[in-house]
C-alpha cells in the first residue's frame, strides 16, 4: 500500500512538473513577444509557424552547448545547488498535484515558506561555487533580499490563514470573495516579494545585467544555465497561480493566473531597477511594520467575532 502510494506521488509530481514545464516553454516565447512590441519590433518570427518553436530550439542548442573540461570556473559545490534548485522547483510543481488530486493539505501554506527559503540556499550556493566576485556579491545581495521579503510572506501568510480558517489552500477554491479587495496593501505588498523572488525587475538583484554581467549566472551555461533559466520561469508560473488561489480563489483562479503572469512581462518592460538600499530599507521599515499592524487588527477582528 505504501509503495502504490509513492509511486501514485511520483507519477503525479512528474505529470505536473511536464505540464508546468511545458507552459514555461509557451511562457518565454510569449514574453519575448510582448516584450518586441512593447520596444516596436517584431520579436521572434522564425524558427517555425510565427516562431512558435523557438523555444525548443533554444533548449536544442544550450544542451548541446559544453565547456572544455579544463576552463571550467566552477566547483563541485556549484553542481550542488543546482540540483538543490532543480528540487525546490520540482516541491513547488508538487503544490499542483497536493491541491488538486484531495490531498489533506492542513499545512501546504507553511511548506510554501519553506520552499521559498530553500531558494536562497540555493542562489547563494551558486554564486559561491563560481570563484567569481561578481556572483558572489550576487548571491550575497540576493541571499539578504530573501531573508527580507520571507519575513514579510511570514506576515501576509498568516493574515490570510487567520481570515481562511487555516493553512489550506484548497478552502481557497471554496472563497466568493477576493482578498485582494479586503487587504489591499497585503496583496501590493505580496506582488513585491514574488517580483523579488522571481529575481524579476524591478528587484532582480541577483542577476542585475546592467551593473553585474548577468550576476550570479555568469559562469554556467548549457544544460546548468538553461536549469537556471527555466526554474526561474516556473517559479513565476507558481506564484502567478499561488498569488491568484490566495487573493481571488473561486472561478477567478485561471483568469487572474494570466493576468499575473502578464504582470512579470509588463513590470520588466516598463519599471526601472530600484536602488538595493532603498528596497530593503522599504521593506524592514515600513512593509513589516503595516504586515504587523494588519495582523492584529485580523485577530482583534476574529476575537469580536
């Protein structure tokens, strides 16, 4: 029993991830669209009917793509993390297979807290792994920015937990009303921490081509690269469908889950980088300070009632 048991979890898993990660692959090639009109130009065109295969061939060439042996600028360590990441966005395809196959899922909103601090980890791993300052004073800016912003997805988990009754996220599917309109500041304050999870503009401090040389993906290429690549994108596609279950939920999930992946290509077309600093300065004094604040006024609400 346990056995058909794990190997119903694995299959499950492996369906989800196939699917998210084939969604990543339309998800690119549509950002790189957006992305051309949105700058007056056409965007990719070619590789097969309106450059709808583009994507695959750019998987094609960067597997195929290798470094000699003795040129390589990387450690073991660095393979590490890779495989780590690899994990954390296999944990977070599983969130699928958890919320939708009946799962008692009594705590999957704590493990989401855990899988988003297991990618810091694993940023910081590969940027120390390269013996390149530049990724390491990547990883290392990215590392703090995500001690940072978990403390504030602490916050915003817990005052929905409070409102929801629990840390479930198939009761969310249950909700007639959007969170969104209620906490109005929780919900801005938690597009802010996924753009920065995301390593997306503008809070992409741990690839800031401008001013890093790509940060901390500096030294990989071929198959860790294109790892690298395609995790970053389905953890965008997680938090667009995490963040629509939480703040909308009903029959509002898939519209809002487009709309919020939109949101990651309109956000890197259009906002400028924001100084380190000043975002992390944002987040410690004033964002948790008002998370907090919400948070009594969610269990002063709830004492009354």
């Amino acid at each position: 029993m346990f056995s058909f048991g794990a190997a119903f979890f694995f299959l499950g898993s492996l369906v989800c991830f196939s699917i998210v990660m084939l969604f990543v692959a339309f998800f690119i090639l549509c950002e790189r669209k957006v992305l051309g009109y949105m700058q007056l130009r056409k965007g990719p065109n070619k590789v097969g009917a309106c450059g709808l295969l583009q994507s695959f061939s750019d998987l094609v060439k960067l597997v195929f793509k290798g470094k000699v042996l003795f040129f390589q600028v990387r450690s073991w360590f660095s393979w590490v993390s890779v495989v780590l990441l690899l994990f954390v966005a296999s944990c977070y395809s599983s969130l699928f297979f958890f919320v939708h196959s009946g799962f008692y899922d009594k705590d999957l909103m704590l493990w989401v807290l855990v899988f988003t601090s297991l990618s810091g980890y694993c940023l910081l791993g590969m940027g120390w792994g390269c013996y390149n300052k530049l990724s390491l004073l990547s990883s290392f800016r990215s590392a703090f920015g995500s001690v940072t912003f978990e403390a504030c997805f602490v916050c915003v988990v817990i005052i929905l937990s409070l409102v929801h009754g629990g840390y479930g996220l198939v009761s969310c599917y249950e909700v007639e009303w959007c969170s969104a309109f209620v906490f109005p500041l929780c919900y801005l304050f938690w597009l802010l921490g996924i753009l920065c999870e995301c390593n997306r503009v503008p809070f992409d401090y741990a690839e800031s081509e401008s001013e890093l040389v790509s940060g901390l993906n500096v030294e990989y290429s071929g198959v860790p690269f294109t790892c690298l690549f395609a995790c970053e994108y389905l953890m965008m596609f997680v938090f667009s469908w995490l963040t629509s279950l939480l703040f909308f939920g009903g029959c509002l999930v898939l519209g809002a889950t487009l709309l919020h992946s939109f949101f990651f290509v309109w956000c890197r077309a259009t906002f400028p980088r924001v100084r380190y600093d000043y975002f992390v300065g944002f987040l410690w004094e004033f964002v948790l300070l008002v998370l907090v604040y919400y948070f009594f006024v969610a269990l002063l609400s709830l004492w009354d009632v």
